[in-house]
C-alpha cells in the first residue's frame, strides 16, 4: 500500500465513524491531498525537444509498419475467403 494511501486510511480511522467527525476531518483530508499533489507535481519533468522527435519518430514508423503488416493480412484473408467462395461455389 502506497504511503499516501496509508495516510489517507488513517485520517478517515482517526476521523472516526460519525459523520460529525468525517467533516471535521476534512480540512485536514484536503490540505494532506493538496500537499501530496504538489510533492508529486515538482517530480514531474517536460520531455526535451529531441525526445519528442525521437519518440514522434518510432511512432510514425510504428504506425507504418503495422498498416503494411494489417495490409498485407487483409488482402491474404480476402484472397483466401474469394477463392473458397469461388470453389465450393460452382459445386
């Protein structure tokens, strides 16, 4: 369990089961989430410039590749299921 989970589970246990105290808990509830989100946010980095080149790049050969390789497979199904319909069609 991940340590803001931890957190978030022992405020509402803290808070105990009434609803009065589950109110009461959230001004805390709400600045714990809000400082979590921060830490987070300040681990977070933009990609550069080359590495979205470099990724832009493999996904557009990526996207080739497979439109060739489904092309391929379609024309290969196509063909077969026209030739059988041709064969057990005469019959």
């Amino acid at each position: 369990m991940a340590v803001e989970t931890k957190k978030m589970a022992n405020s509402i246990v803290a808070a105990g089961g009434s609803f009065g105290e589950r109110v009461k808990a959230w001004p805390e509830r709400i600045k714990s989430f809000y400082t979590d989100v921060r830490t987070e946010m300040r681990k977070v980095t933009a990609p550069s410039w080359k590495e979205v080149r470099a990724t832009t790049t493999v996904v557009v050969i990526t996207v080739f590749i497979f439109g060739l390789y489904f092309f391929i497979i379609d024309n290969v199904i196509q063909r077969a299921v026209t030739f059988l319909y041709s064969y057990f069609g005469h019959r």
